[in-house]
C-alpha cells in the first residue's frame, strides 16, 4: 500500500511506537496482576479511583499537558515548570476534595498525591516533547508503569502488602522515583533558576491550555462516563469485567497515539500547513490498516484465552471486545486528526468534536445501560465514537479543500 510510509518504520516514528507498545505490555500487565489479586470488584474499584485520578490530571494538565510542548521552544523554561507546579498542586488539591466526597472520603490522600505526582512527572515528559528530544520523552513515558508494575509485585509479594492499598502505594512509589528521574534529566539541561513572574506567559498557558484541555475533559468523559452509570446501576464487579474490555480495545490505539505523538511534535514546530495537512492525511491511512489488523487479531482470540489471563470471571470480554470494534477503530483514525488541530492551535473544533460525541454518550447510556445492561453501554460508545470521529473527518476534509492539498503524498 503506497501509504504505508517507510517513516513508520524508522526513526523517532519507530522508536515512539516501540516505545509506546513496551507501556502498552506494562500498563497490561498491570491490569491482569490486579484483576487476579481482587476479582472483578477490586478490578472495578480500582478502575473507578483511576478514572478520578485522570479527571484531574485533565485539569492540571491546563498547566502541565500539552500546554507545556507547544510552549516549551516559544516561552521561558523554568517559568513554564513553576507555573506547572503551583497549577497541578492546586487543581489536584481541589479535585482530590470532590472526588474524595462522591467516592467516599477514604481515598482523599490517593486521589491527592497520584494526580499530583502524575501531573509532575507529565510535565517533564511533555516538555521534552516540544523541544523534540523524542527519546526523553519515551524514556520518561514508559518508565511510568514499569515502575509502578514493579512495586506492585514488590509490595505484594515480598512485603505481605494484600489490600487493595497495595495498588495505590504502587502508584505512589513508582511515580515518585519517576519524578526524581524526571528532575535529575531537567538539572541536566541546565540548573533551575527563580523566573520573574510573567504575567504575559500566564495568560498565553491558560489560553491554550484550558480550551485544550477543555476538549480533553469532554473527551475522556465521552471515554469513561460508562464506568460511573456502570458503577452505580450495575456495580463494581461488572466494572471491573468493562474495564478489562476497554483496556484491551483501547490498546489498539498503541499505534495511533505513537503516530500521534510525533505528528503532533512536528505540527507545532513548523509553519508549513500543507506539509501537515499532508503528513496528517498519510498516516491516519496508517492506522485505519494497522488498527484494523490489531483489532482483527484480538478479536480471533479464543474467549479461554481471556479467562486464563484475567480469571474465570472475565470470559465475557470478547464478546465487548467485538462490539466495541467500530468506534475503537474510528477513534484510531481521528486521533491523527485531532493533534493537527490541536497542534496548529484549532482547539474549538476539538471541543465541539468532544462535546458531540459526549452528548451522544449521556443520552445513550441513560437510555440503555439499565436495560441492555453493557450491551447497551457497548453500543452507546460506538455511537459516540462514530459520530465525534465523522466531525473530525468533515473538519479536516474542509481543511484540505482550504489550502488545496488534496493529493495522499508517500514519503521517499
């Protein structure tokens, strides 16, 4: 296939993706460690506390996200990592607050101090993805779980550690040696030194950042609102079978978030809109084809297979696994889309992408999760997804009418 560029395979492209798929194995095995020590209802209960902990880092990520790599080569450094601190320290204070009330008052210090290392240590990431040293970047993004998955075993198996807690110490440890690599790689660089408050900077960071992460919020919620109707209408145990099937499908995005990443990266350090139109065309052909493989082989699984992995009580993920396809693979395409939006600084056509697909979702779920039980939750995220990714294809469409790049380019 012409499109298939041979970049794919070389260079920062390859090593992202090998990158990404190594995190893809630990955030996985992650998932069947947990799910064979708790069951179904720890799994669930897990996979709850964690959705909490990504809502807030959404709104750290104002001041810590992507925020960060497209100011990182425009605006002073050590302006942009105080700045990130104070804002993530903040905002996950305050979020700790709420969701501690709506899930019990227990896990106030989890929520806390997970959202508020993992908004640390994604400032350090992201930012060597602006300045575009990509193996920093992969570096910092695939220690995050390997660590965490390696004190999960070491709490568990050497230290007797068999509550659930066992999980979020993990979290606390592995992102917090993560945070001291991060700071060890930034003094690196150059020594921190006490910016001068500006004032300027502040405003150009939210302004990006909060509509940016404005259309994140929506978009996760597009993603995990499931897990709050299926928590409360369904129960923690058939959560944790649900999040085992979202885990799985969504790892078949490994591929796009790599292509992502890069594309990103090189939208916002050029001017030339055409070549991005271009490149951003090529390889969201890429991986309709490659997410399309994946999900075909996952599919072909033998429901056995899923049962020894998770435990007898996850037979059923296949069957979620074959519904979920459509969307899942529509979201892989239009990923691609989404990051030249939001690298080119487009961000109103990313929330409004999110707000349709959210608004799908919530009508969706509260019409049939209660009596399609995942079925129903199953087809109201295909719908969402399907129709936030038709958005995003219109949108780009008219963008390339626009500047007149209407060919599909292959890369020598």
């Amino acid at each position: 296939m012409k499109f298939l560029r041979a970049d794919l395979l070389r260079g920062n492209t390859l090593v992202t993706t090998t990158a990404k798929f190594a995190i893809l194995l630990a955030n996985f095995l992650i998932v069947v460690v947990t799910s064979h020590l708790w069951g179904t209802s720890g799994r669930g209960e897990i996979a709850l506390v964690i959705a909490n902990i990504s809502i807030i880092n959404i709104l750290s990520n104002i001041f810590c996200g992507n925020t960060i790599t497209f100011h990182a080569s425009r605006d002073n450094r050590d302006f942009l990592f105080l700045s990130a601190f104070i804002g993530s320290l903040v905002l996950s204070l305050c979020g700790a607050l709420v969701f501690s009330l709506y899930i019990g008052f227990g896990y106030f210090k989890d929520l806390f101090i997970i959202s508020f290392l993992s908004s640390l240590t994604g400032t350090f990431s992201m930012y060597w993805l602006g300045v575009r040293k990509i193996t920093l970047y992969n570096i910092l993004t695939f220690l995050n779980p390997v660590l965490i998955l390696l004190y999960l075993i070491v709490f568990y198996f050497i230290f007797n550690l068999t509550s659930i807690n066992a999980c979020f110490y993990a979290y606390y440890s592995g992102l917090g040696t993560l945070l001291v690599i991060g700071i060890l790689s930034f003094r690196r660089e150059a020594p921190f030194r006490f910016p001068a408050i500006s004032f300027k900077i502040i405003s150009k960071i939210v302004s990006y950042g909060f509509p940016n992460e404005a259309s994140y919020f929506i978009q996760f919620l597009n993603y995990r609102l499931s897990y709050f109707f299926i928590a409360k209408w369904l129960g923690l145990s058939q959560l944790g079978v649900f999040s085992i099937a979202v885990s799985c499908a969504e790892a078949v995005w490994v591929i796009s978030k790599s292509m992502s990443t890069v594309h990103y990266s090189n939208v916002v350090n050029t001017t030339d809109q055409k070549v991005s139109i271009s490149e951003t065309t090529t390889y969201a052909a890429q991986s309709f084809w490659i997410s399309l493989l994946f999900m075909g082989l996952i599919v072909i699984i033998p429901k056995t297979v899923f049962e020894y992995t998770f435990g007898p009580a996850f037979g059923s993920v296949k069957t979620y696994l074959i519904y979920l396809m459509p969307g899942i693979i529509a979201i892989a395409v239009s990923n691609l889309y989404g990051h030249y939006f939001a690298g080119i600084g487009n961000l109103k056509i990313l929330i409004r992408k999110s707000a349709i697909g959210l608004i799908a979702s919530l009508i969706l779920l509260l019409l049939l999760t209660k009596k399609y039980y995942l079925n129903g939750v199953c087809f109201s995220l295909n719908i969402s997804y399907l129709l936030s990714s038709l958005y995003l294809f219109i949108s780009f469409r008219n963008e390339r009418k626009k500047f007149n790049v209407s060919d599909i380019p292959v890369v020598d």
